[in-house]
C-alpha cells in the first residue's frame, strides 16, 4: 500500500479552517496602509518636493534629480516607521514572477557602528546582474551590467518588513530585459495616439490612459496532496491522472458556496491585498471543482499589472498558512476547465470619458465607433501577434481545449454593436451625408446603445463587454503585460494611422465628422473578417477562420514568429515600443523558456512513469499472475481456464500499457537528446512541440488508463478525486 499517498489523504481531510485575525476596524481605515501613496507623500515629504513629484506622476515626466534625496529621505521615514528594515527595487523580468534583491537601510557611520541610510541615488537607479535574468543573448557574462530605475507612476509598498520600489530593468545598452518597460512604452504610445484622435472630439483632452481589470483564476490544492505528487511540485500541473467520476458535469460548483476553509484563506489575502492598496473586490468559485477566481477593480494599466503580480506572489504567501498551494497553472488537471486571466481593457481621456463606452449624444457615440472600430482593426491586422502575445507552453494546453477560447483571435462585438456596424457600412441607406442635411442627420442616426444590452459569449478571445473589451485569452500565470503591451502598441499605431488620415481628408476638404465617419466605415470594411459572434468553440469555425485569412498556427514556437514578421517590427518600432534586437533577444527567450518547460515535464513525466507506475503496475500483475498459476493448479483444466479468465485478461491488457509506456519514454529521452542537439532555440522548440510533447500525451494516456486497472491500495500518486474535492 502507497503510505505516502494514504497519509496525504487523511492530513487533507482532516484539515479545518485556519482562524484569522480579521481587523476590528472597517478595510476603508486600513486599506492602502502598506502604500508609499499621496497621502503618506504628502505627510512625509516636505511640500515643494511633493507638489513636484505628484506633478511628475500627473504629467508623465521625470522626477526632477535634484529632488530624488528628498523623496529618499520621506520614504525611507515612512517605511522605517511601518517597521520595514530593508529595501528593495522590485522589478519584472522574463521569467514568471518578479525579482528582488533586499538591502538593509544600514551604513558604516565611520565609528565602527551603523546608521540608517538610503538615499536618492539608490532610489532611483540600481545595478543587478542583467546577465543572471533571460535576455536572449544581450546580455553574455562577461558584459553582465544591467539597471533598474524607478518608475514613479507606481507607489512603492511593503512587503514582509521590505520596502519594495517598482522599477524597470534594462540593459547597459538601453535595450528592454523587462515587462515593465515596454509596458510604460505601449501605454506613452497608446496615449500619444489616443490623445490625437480624442482631441478630434474634445480638444481640451490632454490624455489617454489604458485601465485594465484583471481576473485571476486559480486552483487551491491541499499542501499534503500537492507535497504527494512530484509533477505538482515540479511543473505546476498533473502530468497524469485519470479523470475522477465525478467533476464538473454536474455544474455545482460555479458560483456554489465557498467552502470554509477557502472562505478563510480568502477573507486573509483580501484583507492583506486591501492593506497593499490593491482594489480586490470580487471572488467567487469557478466551474471546475477547486477552483476559484478574484477579480480587483479596474486600475489604470500599469498600476494594475503590477497589483497583479503582487496579488499573485501574496496569494502564495497566505496559501501557504492556510495549508493550500496554489496553482496559477493554465491546465493543472485535464478534462475539466483550466484557468485564464480575463484581460478587462479599456482607453479612457483625462477628462473623465470611458472611450468604449457608447454615449447618450450622437457626437459621443462617433467617438465610441472610432476608438471600437480602430481596436478591431488593430486586433485584425495584428491578430497573430495577439495571439503570439498570450502564447505560452502552459496557456497551449488550455486554448483550444473546449472551454477556453480558442487558438485563432477574433473579435465579438455582440449584436447591437454589429447592427450598428452594418448600418455604418451600408452608408447613404441609413446615414445620409450628402445634401443639405450633412453630417448632423448622419451622426444623429447612430444610436444609443444601452450598456447593459450587451450579449455575452464566452467563446470568443477579445469580447466586447458593454464599456470595455475583454481579452480572455491570456493565461493564468501570465503577466498581463505581456498582452497589452502587443495590444496598446497595436492600436496606437492603429490610431496614429487613423489620425493621419481623417487630417488629410480635412485637408483635402472634407468635413470633420464627415471624413471621421468616412474613415470609420474603411477601416470596419477592412477589418470585418475579424469580426466573429459565433460559437468559438465549433469546428465550423476552424475552416471559416482560415478561408478568412486569420491566423490559425497551433504550434507555440511557431505562433512566436510573428513578432519577427515585418509588420510587427515595423508597428513596434513606430511606436517606440521594441527595437528590432529586443524583439530578436525576446523571441530567443519565449523558445527557450518553451523548450525548458517542456523539457522539465518530460523528465518529470519519465521519473514517474519509470520509478512509480511502471513498478507498481509490475507489482500488481505479479499478484495476478500469482493468483491465476494458483487457481489453475487448484482447477486444472476447462474449470481453471475459466475462472482465471479475467486475470489472463489484466495480465495482457497491462502488459501491452506497460509496453507502451516503456517504448514512448525511450522515444521520448531518444527525441530529447535529438532536440538537445539542435543549435537553434526556434527549431529547437519546434523539435520538442514535435517530437517530446506527443510522446508525453502517449505515455500519459496508457497511464491512466493503468491507474483504472491497478488494485487502488497500491497506486503511489493522489488521484483527481483526493486531489480536487475541498471539503
Ligand atoms: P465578469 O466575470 O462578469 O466578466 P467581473 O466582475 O468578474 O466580470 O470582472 C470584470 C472586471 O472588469 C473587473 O475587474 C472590473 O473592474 C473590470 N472593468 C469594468 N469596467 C472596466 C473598464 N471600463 N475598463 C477596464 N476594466 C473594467
Ligand atoms: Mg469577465
């Protein structure tokens, strides 16, 4: 009998919820109190120095150097006051999460004693190892140095007595090793752009801010069960694991009650998050068993990714005291749903107008058509680097299953937004420019939409939701940056383009509502094949996409090349977001960081099929090859044949699973070794997406099918129905 997996069982079953202190006062009191925000600026900082620093985070520029002391001096205060005793710059590499390096406020005070120190210097700019984060080749060892600099328009916090500054991390040479830099370039882009073609409506807009409200989904594991299972602990999901008979059939789960225990660890993080500033509002239980979402409210985009990853690493945190683990995995379990990260996105002005919000007056709702019908060209033209941009070896395992949406990005506009692009296409029947009448009738037909009017359909990627569109195609562990840096530097581009045009159609003469509305109806004729209101989901859907050109690529190293098509190079460097060698340097890393991942899974997969299936399994047959010589010596005979029949049976029917494991694990270990050789990451991934990933779906599929076989006293690992019912 596996004790490992018996006692791994009964420690979850047993387990009670874990009593928290919940603050006596109301969250409004002690929400943000771990946050550098204007509040504590204002209390700490003397005046001239924070009426210039929130001017700089108003206005988008640079701290003023001569006053980065200043702001030291207030924060470290503020800080050591709230008792933090290191400090750090927290930034976002090209790995999974964030990196940190912790320094201690202390320095020599020159009388063999220490003093508190911190100063404008290390504020603002640090120096980490740039060689030690992927960087695709900028980077080698012997040219290690790299900077982190501080990105203001991000408040500083802390975490577990660490003061943590924001800040972006780049090379020596200038070039992006971050999310966090491209990021701010896509939203000054996005802004730059947005703020020309809004101003073509209201010239007092000044800017055009990118919010984004995340929605985190995740799975909860009991800490003894995921300690039980080696590919849990090593790769983040099941690499094997036959379906449990009961999962998410009975759709009971979605919305049910919270169990007590998850309540617990959910009240904890949202009060710890509160305490972090960091809006989460909405929680609930989602479709599969164990699984569970948290939405926060909406932020302005960059503030918004970084609650994100914070949320992220603090979820791990309180898990863990609650004896839960995680799983930010996109597919931790197969056949029953995986995990997104809904990406809510919307452009706002300055002056308070949601831009995809529909308005009340006609004059508000040609700048609504605008900024939607220039998002759906953006998504169309650069629908594959869209896609490139939630890609993942993770995410592959979700989209395109049949409850994620799927491989191939569209856009669902939902139907009255569609009547209303139809009207505008059809021209002069519904909207009447010429004559006397002009554009004023024109305008005036498009009409108000009503935001709750909006249908829903959760099989489409990029979804419009009412004021906002939603891209629910990214994953789970992602980081949303990734995604709306593609999206932001896309339509600002987009925009730009926009722009020009309508400009030169006043030029030649033309109306200005006019050529808008003009410039509206190219750009949806253009770009209506990305318009999809469908069943995502179908296979009808498949062909149709492909007849209609989209991108349909379902292998990940290829889905990546569409950042080095010459579109996107072109698109990235006019918007100043990449450079052609960041672009270059990035993919380096997407191929590697895919080849490893599935490298890992394979080894993982191997060492288990090798070491705890296939003994077991052996074991077991033995048992019945034992029972069958014995009942045959016992009935000699007819008699003996057949009651040892259904032995004879197991006993062949595992010997060819048995087999089949053994022959795909050589194929696979044999096709590893041939992709190690390979000098190329891109064709190097490609190798492994080919040749080790169906392998591994082999070598799964006949252990699973083992586990249904195998006496249950003796199978080593916890099985999807231990693993997945919280009780
Ligand atoms: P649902 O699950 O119905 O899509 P949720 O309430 O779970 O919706 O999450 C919706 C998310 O969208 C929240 O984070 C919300 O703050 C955010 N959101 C709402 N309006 C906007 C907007 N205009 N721009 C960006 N995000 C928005
Ligand atoms: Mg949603």
């Amino acid at each position: 009998m596996s004790d490992l997996r018996f006692k791994a069982v009964e420690e979850a079953m047993a387990r009670k919820a874990v009593h928290i202190d919940i603050p006596s006062q109301r969250p409004e009191t002690y929400y943000g109190s771990l946050v550098f925000n204007r509040q504590k600026m204002f209390e700490y900082l003397p005046k001239h120095t924070y009426d210039a620093l929130v001017k700089a985070i108003d206005m988008k520029e640079p701290l003023p150097r001569d006053l980065a002391d200043s702001v030291a001096a207030g924060m470290k205060r503020w800080a050591i006051d709230n008792g933090a005793r290191h400090y750090t710059h927290w930034f976002h590499p090209l790995t999974d999460g964030t990196a940190e390096k912790h320094d201690a406020f202390i320095e020599h005070d020159g009388k063999g004693g220490v003093v508190e120190e911190f100063n404008g210097k290390l504020l603002v700019q640090q120096e980490p190892d740039a060689s030690s984060f992927p960087n695709g080749g900028i980077r080698n060892t012997f040219e290690a140095r790299g900077y982190s600099a501080w990105d203001i328009s991000s408040p500083a916090f802390i975490v577990d007595q660490t003061l943590c500054i924001p800040t972006i991390f780049i090379s020596y040479t200038g070039e992006s090793l971050d999310y966090k830099t491209p990021l701010l370039r896509a939203l000054n882009a996005v802004d730059r752009a947005g703020t020309k073609v809004a101003q073509l409506f209201d010239p007092a807009v000044k800017h055009v801010c990118s919010y984004l409200g995340w929605e985190q989904e995740y799975f909860l594991v009991d800490e003894a069960l995921f300690a039980a299972r080696p590919d849990l602990v090593l790769t983040g999901r099941t690499l094997m694991g036959h379906e449990s008979a009961k999962n998410q059939q009975l759709e009971d789960h979605y919305f049910g009650s919270i169990p007590k225990r998850v309540e617990a660890f959910m009240l904890d993080l949202e009060i710890e998050a509160h305490r972090l500033g960091i809006p989460a509002k909405t929680r609930h239980n989602e479709v599969a068993p164990n699984q569970f979402e948290l939405a926060p409210i909406f932020e302005e985009a960059n503030l918004a990714n970084d609650h994100n990853l914070l949320l992220m690493s603090l979820m791990t945190e309180v898990g863990r005291r609650h004896n839960f683990r995680v799983l930010f995995h996109e597919k931790p379990f197969a056949g029953i749903n995986g995990s997104g990260k809904h990406n809510n996105w919307s452009l706002g002005t300055d002056t308070g107008t949601l831009l995809f919000a529909p308005g009340k007056t006609p004059a508000e709702n040609l700048q609504f058509v605008t900024f939607v019908a220039n998002t759906m060209a953006a998504v169309h033209r650069h629908n594959g680097l869209l896609k490139a941009s939630i890609a993942s070896a993770t995410n592959a395992h979700r989209l395109g299953a049949n409850e994620a949406p799927p491989a191939i990005i569209s856009v669902f506009a939902g139907r009255q937004l569609s009547d209303l692009f139809t009207r505008i296409i059809d021209g002069d029947e519904s909207l009447n420019f010429a004559g006397k009448e002009g554009v004023k009738i024109g305008v005036h037909q498009i009409p108000e939409i009503m935001v709750d009017n909006t249908d829903r359909n959760r099989t489409s990627p990029f979804a419009f939701t009412g004021n906002r569109f939603e891209f629910r195609a990214v994953g789970s562990s992602a980081n949303c940056a990734s995604a709306l840096i593609a999206l932001n530097a896309a339509v600002a581009d987009q925009l730009e383009a926009f722009h020009n045009k309508v400009q030169k159609r006043i030029s030649d003469g033309e109306d200005l509502n006019h050529a808008i509305l003009s410039e509206v109806r190219e750009i949806l004729i253009e770009s209506q094949n990305i318009h999809f209101d469908g069943n995502g989901y179908s296979d009808e859907w498949k062909a149709e996409a492909a007849r209609r050109g989209l991108d349909c690529e379902t292998s990940v190293p290829k889905i990546f090349d569409a950042y080095l098509r010459p579109e996107s190079i072109e698109m990235f460097s006019r918007t100043g977001v990449f450079s052609s060698v960041e672009l270059e340097a990035r993919n380096e890393v997407k191929w590697e960081m895919y080849t490893k991942k599935v490298q890992i899974e394979s080894r993982v997969l191997g060492d288990l099929a090798l070491n705890h299936v296939l003994p077991v399994a052996t074991r077991y047959q033995s048992i019945l090859v034992d029972n069958l010589v014995k009942l045959r010596t016992l009935f000699p005979g007819k008699q003996g044949e057949k009651i040892s029949a259904g032995d004879l049976d197991s006993i062949e029917k595992m010997a060819g699973h048995m087999t089949i494991i053994r022959d795909e694990v050589d194929k696979m270990i044999q096709a590893r070794k041939e992709a190690n050789q390979i000098k190329s990451e891109r064709e190097k991934a490609i190798a492994y997406h080919d040749n080790v990933v169906p392998c591994m779906e082999a070598i799964r599929d006949h252990i699973d099918t083992l586990e249904l076989m195998v006496d249950n006293e003796m199978w080593p690992l916890p099985k999807y129905r231990e693993l997945l019912f919280i009780r």
